[in-house]
C-alpha cells in the first residue's frame, strides 16, 4: 500500500479505536504531519476526542498530578498547554490551581477541555472522522480489516491503530459475593457514584494509589464525616512532589544496567549522591522516568519481568505523584484518624441488609473483620486480565490478530509497535498506540511518554505507507 499527497487514488483509511489521549494524540499527528493522505477515522463513544478514563472526570477535586508545564498534546512544543492555559483565564476561576512556587496543578477536566479543543479544528474541518461509537469487532479481511461498531456500522480500513487502552476496573476475586450491589463502587471516576455516598457512611477503599488518591480529595471536597478505611498489599501511598522543581539527576542511560537488582542498587546510590548535594530524590527519578527506553532497552527479559512483578508498586508510587492540593487532603484526613491506611487484602465479603462485611488479611498474619457502608475499587484498570476485561481484545487475541505480551502489561508490539499476532509475526498494518505497547518501550503510562509515542506511531505509520513526512510547526494555540 502506497500512497502521497497528490495522489488521485483513494486514500488508505486508519480506523483509530479508542479516542482517548493517545489515540487522539495519533489522529491529531496523522492530519497534520501528512494532511489529506489518510481518510482518519477515530471510533470513541465518549463526545470529546482527546480526553479518554482521566481527563473525561467532572471531579473538581481530581486535578493532574503532574505540572502544567510538562503536560502537552504536542511534545514538539511541551509548553503548549501552560500557554493554553495562562490564555485560557482558568487560573483566575481556579486560584488553589497555582502553587507559589508558579508551578500550577489545574482540574483534569480543564486538560480534557484543552485536549478536546486542540484536535476540534481537525475534526470541524474533516481531516478527523469522530465515530461517537463503540468498536465491537475487528476483523481481517483481504487487503485490510472490517470494523464494526455498536450501532452495527462497518468501516472497511487499511489500517488498524489500537488505542482502547482503560478497561474497566474488575473486583478482586475476594469481593466476589458483592458482584452487582450497588454498595459496591467499581467507577469511582463517576462523580455521581461519589455524590450518593452518605455523609457519615463507613467506607472500604481497596487500593491505596492514584485512583485512592482521587477519591479521597472528592470526599474531603463533599465534606465527608465517615471513617475511611484503605487497603492495598504493601499499603504504599503516591509521594508527592518535591518543594522546589529541579533539573534530572542522574545518567542511567550511559553503560545501563542489565539486571533490575544493579538498577535498583544505583538509583539508591545516586539518590544517596543527590541527597548528599542538598537534592531531593523526586530528581533522581525524574531522571530514571526521562532515560525510560533506553533503561528498558538494555534489560533482558527476564530482568523487565521482575521489574514488573516485584518493583512496580515501588516505582508506580514514586514515579506517579500525587497533586500538592490532593497531598494535603490525604494528610488532613490520615491526622484527623479519619483516614486509616492498612497494609493487606481483602479475604472474603458478604452483604448483610445494613451493611457489607469484609474480612480484611493484613501483612504480618493479622485479620481485621470490618463493617462498611460501601466499598470503593481503587485497584485501578484491570491491565492484567485484559482479554477478559476487553472484549474486543479478547475477539482480537481469538482471531490471532494480538498476543498479551510475555510480562503482563499489555500488547506484544514491535519495535515500530506494530502488533504481534499469536503466530508471533509482526502485522504490517495494525498498530498499538499508548501504554498497552509499554512492555516493550518500558514507561509509558504518563502523560508526556503517551504523547511522544503517538508521535513515534505516526512516524511507523508514514514510514510503513511511504506517505511523506511533512514537518509541521509548533501549532497556533487551540484559544480563541
Ligand atoms: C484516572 C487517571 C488519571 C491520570 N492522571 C494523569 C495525570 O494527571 N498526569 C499524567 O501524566 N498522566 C495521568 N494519567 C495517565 C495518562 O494520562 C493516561 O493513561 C493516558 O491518558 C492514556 O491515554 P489512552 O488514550 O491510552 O487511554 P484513554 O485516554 O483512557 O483512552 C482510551 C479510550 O478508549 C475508549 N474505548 C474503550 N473501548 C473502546 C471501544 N471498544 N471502541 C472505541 N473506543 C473505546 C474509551 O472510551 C477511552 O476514551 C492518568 C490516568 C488515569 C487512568
């Protein structure tokens, strides 16, 4: 398949399933990198394109947990949103937004907002075909592949880029006898699940990372009395951020180690160094975070296994950091007694007519049997089962089309992210876009990592096509 621009011929259409930010991220860098060589068309049920599981929440408790300055849409300009922003005005209507040190930490909702206006141009003007649907089915055909959505339309594409990248959060197994209670709260990203939560009812988050993080500021934002139990197996909670932003610290990227053990030896042993230089660790592993593929790169397989089994709670609490505006409310509650953080799991659950009963395995052989109002899942999307918390995943994996990579994170992709399918060959024309491609690029679950890989999958895409490259200009800001 070979197309330009100035072709006659029809163009080759790329069916985008998910328009989340990182497939959003990939339309926005198809039509503009290579304008009228691509029919595009994006298959996202949500009404805003760009916006996806994090930046579609309502919450004005739920703010990012990274700086204006490093979230961008466009990693060719990382200031793009920062300038939106100031434009914008929000930091007026949102004063808490600003910390003193000039560093602002703004609503999710309003990066939605930004997101969703930065591709709208693309969309108004038909570079972009926003499907307000769902994709049900992906099937090969000759030559290409048919895509059928929820309202029973089939898109004959060329391409195939995946990006439907969430799935839904799935109750651990002990939770089981609780299934379908509506004192069972499964999307805690839903605000209305939050607002019919009684004031003084007795609460069990299970989960203590971001997404606990979430929900704790939203109920301290409701002005909830209730005690507020959280549990997760190593009962670790995101840091927060350093008092003064910095420069990187750190060169791991020269000589990388090869097994996770040295890795982990010397980041302690740089953060020893840079504690040593007044420097806080937040630095050190910003550095880790920025040296990612290469540090990924240079470890075996075996060695990215343990990372991903044994070091992952460790590195995910430390590399995603909570907002100082969420860090605080945590410390409010957790001061107060009203917010109890526990290391364990759940064991079992019932229902009894008032309440839920869950007995509780707590690290050192402890059992702590518990009475709550509702429960709350903070374990986050269920990454690890994704054929069955993804239908169309698994209707993928069952025609052979993708493989779940050998560590557990998401999609076997190519160093190009093309997919791998199950004979283990790599597929010329479906691609993976986002974090369920991390297995093989190492960190790609933040923000600026998922947009400079849709920028990467863009380039495979023109390159596997022979579309010319356009190099484009840091785009006009998306205000008016
Ligand atoms: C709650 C939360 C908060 C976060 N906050 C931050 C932050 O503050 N800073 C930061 O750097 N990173 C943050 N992240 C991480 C990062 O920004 C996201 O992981 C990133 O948005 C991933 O983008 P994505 O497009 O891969 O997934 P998403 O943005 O979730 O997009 C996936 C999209 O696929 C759609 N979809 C699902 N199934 C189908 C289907 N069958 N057909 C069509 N569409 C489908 C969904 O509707 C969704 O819109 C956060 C992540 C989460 C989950």
């Amino acid at each position: 398949m070979t197309a330009g621009r100035g072709d006659h011929g029809p163009r080759p259409t790329v069916a985008i399933i998910g328009g989340g930010f990182a497939g959003a991220g990939l339309a926005y860098q198809l039509a503009r990198r290579a304008p009228g060589a691509f029919r595009i068309v994006v298959f996202e049920p949500r009404d805003r394109l760009g916006c996806g599981v994090a930046y579609s929440t309502a919450d004005p408790a739920h703010r990012i947990n990274v700086p204006a300055s490093r979230m961008s849409f466009v990693p060719s300009d990382p200031c793009h949103f920062d300038r939106w922003l100031k434009a914008d005005g929000e930091l007026k209507r949102d004063p808490a937004a600003l910390m003193p040190d000039g560093r602002a930490f703004p609503r999710r909702a309003v990066f939605g907002r930004y997101a969703a206006e930065t591709i709208e141009p693309f969309v108004l003007e038909g570079e972009i075909e926003h499907r307000r649907s769902a994709a049900t089915a992906i099937s090969r055909r000759a030559g290409g592949y048919a895509v059928r959505d929820a309202d029973g339309q089939i898109l004959e594409a060329d391409m195939v880029a995946f990006a439907a990248t969430h799935p839904t959060p799935q109750a651990p197994e002990a939770l089981g006898a609780l299934a379908g209670d509506p004192r069972l709260v499964v999307d805690t990203q839903n605000r209305a699940a939050l607002d019919e939560i009684p004031t003084e009812a007795r609460l069990l988050i299970v989960g203590t990372g971001l997404t606990m993080a979430d929900i704790v500021a939203s109920l301290e934002a409701r002005g909830h009395q209730g005690q507020i139990t959280a549990i997760s197996r190593r009962g670790l909670l995101s840091r927060g951020h350093p008092e003064r932003p910095g420069e990187e610290y750190g060169a791991f990227d020269r000589n990388p180690s090869r097994t996770a053990g040295a890795l982990v030896r010397r980041i302690r042993r740089t953060i020893a160094a840079a504690a040593a230089e007044g420097r806080p660790w937040q630095h050190v592993m910003d550095a880790v975070r920025a040296q990612g593929p290469a540090i990924w790169a240079a470890l075996p397989e075996r060695e990215r296994r343990t990372i991903a089994r044994r070091l992952r709670p460790f590195w995910d609490v430390h590399r995603f950091r909570v907002a100082p505006q969420v860090e605080a409310a945590i410390a409010r509650l957790r001061d107060t007694g009203q917010l109890t953080v526990l290391t364990g799991e759940p064991v079992a659950a019932s229902r009894g007519a008032g309440s839920l009963s869950v007995d509780l395995r707590l690290k050192g052989g402890g059992r702590y049997y518990g009475d709550y109002d509702v429960v709350l899942l903070a374990t986050g999307p269920a990454h690890r089962k994704l054929c069955e918390s993804s239908p169309i995943v698994g209707s993928l994996a069952d025609q052979g089309l993708v493989r779940l990579d050998p560590i557990g994170l998401g999609l076997e992709v190519d160093e190009r992210s093309a997919a791998v399918g199950a004979d283990g060959r790599t597929s010329p024309s479906l691609w993976v876009v986002g974090p369920l491609a991390r297995a093989t690029f190492g960190e790609l679950m933040g923000l600026p990592e998922v947009a400079r890989h849709a920028e990467f999958v863009a380039s495979s895409i023109l390159r596997s096509t022979s579309v010319a490259d356009a190099p484009v200009d840091a785009p006009a800001l998306a205000v008016a």
